[in-house]
C-alpha cells in the first residue's frame, strides 16, 4: 500500500484539494498555520482547515481524522 504524505501551508490548500481529487489511498498531511501575532487569524484558519477536512471525510470511502496542536517553539 502506498500513502501520500505531504506538508502545506494554508496558501497551498486549493492545489492540496485537487491532489486529494485524484488519490483514493491513505494520505498523511501536515498543515501549517502561522498566525504569531494574530490569534484571531489563526483561529479563523484552524476553523476554514476543519471545515474543509470535514468536507474531504464525505466524499472518501476511508474516513480522515486530523489533529491540531499548538507549539511554542
């Protein structure tokens, strides 16, 4: 079995959506959000992001799960 496996940042999500149009594998994704200095950015990023994995769990026959994590670096 082969996984797609790849990282993005939120300007790339339309060309991640036409990727995951063609693949019906697993898939591993990262996703970066960066928003340091505008909490309300990023929240409004992390909310458009789960609606468009929800989205992506009804039209695939295996069923995505997604995990968001903050981390200070």
């Amino acid at each position: 079995m082969i996984c797609l496996v790849t990282q993005l940042s939120m300007d790339r999500l339309p060309a991640f959506e036409m990727q995951l149009k063609n693949w019906e594998g697993p898939i591993s994704a990262a996703v970066y959000v960066d928003h340091v200095h505008n909490s309300q950015e990023a929240t409004e990023d992390v909310a458009k992001l789960l609606k468009f994995f929800d989205s992506i769990r009804e039209h695939r026959q295996d069923k995505p799960r997604y995990v968001i994590a903050k981390f200070d670096i």
